[in-house]
C-alpha cells in the first residue's frame, strides 16, 4: 500500500455520502474498490491499484455482493477470471426481480 495516496485525490463525486473527516482507506477498501470501479474514471483506477495492488483490487471484487455487469466483465477479461467466481454473480442468480423473471 502506497501511504502518500489520500482520501482527496480520488474525485470527490465518489464520495458524496461519505464523511471525508473520518474515511480511512485501508479500513474501507471493498468500498472503495466498488466505488472506483463503478463510478471512477482512469486517474481513480489508477491511484486505486497504485495504493491497494491489483491482487487486493482482485480479491475485494470477488467477494462484492454487488458489482455492476460492466465492472465484472473488464475485471474478467483484464485478470483472465472467470464471471461465475464472481459473488456478485452468484447472488444475482438467486435474487429475480419481477421484471427481470
């Protein structure tokens, strides 16, 4: 982990409903490895793996209970990952919506 990365170099879009006063990034990481990779832009991703590493990066997304489709598929096909390793799509197939069914 890179300490010189802080809470206010990443764009403050992706924390819009978060006290900044008391976030602490290494306590938080799967959130803001999904924010980041939701919402981020290149500069965020970036700094994401400059300050967790791509194998911490890798192993957060996998555990996230949800995690968009676009977000899955660049993580599957960057870290050559299978989609069904994923929990975010492990969870969807048990949760249908009435509008999805």
């Amino acid at each position: 982990m890179n300490s010189k990365i802080t809470i206010n170099d990443f764009s403050p879009h992706l924390f819009w409903d978060v006290d900044l006063e008391i976030f602490e990034l290494q306590k938080y990481s799967a959130f803001m490895v999904q924010r980041v990779l939701e919402y981020g832009s290149l500069k965020d991703w970036r700094l994401l793996k400059t300050f967790y590493g791509e194998e911490k990066i890798v192993e957060e997304a996998l555990l996230l209970r949800s995690l968009n489709p676009v977000s899955v598929s660049f993580l599957s096909t960057k870290y050559n990952l299978d989609e069904k390793k994923f929990r975010c799509y492990k969870h969807k197939q048990f949760v249908q919506n009435s509008w999805n069914s």
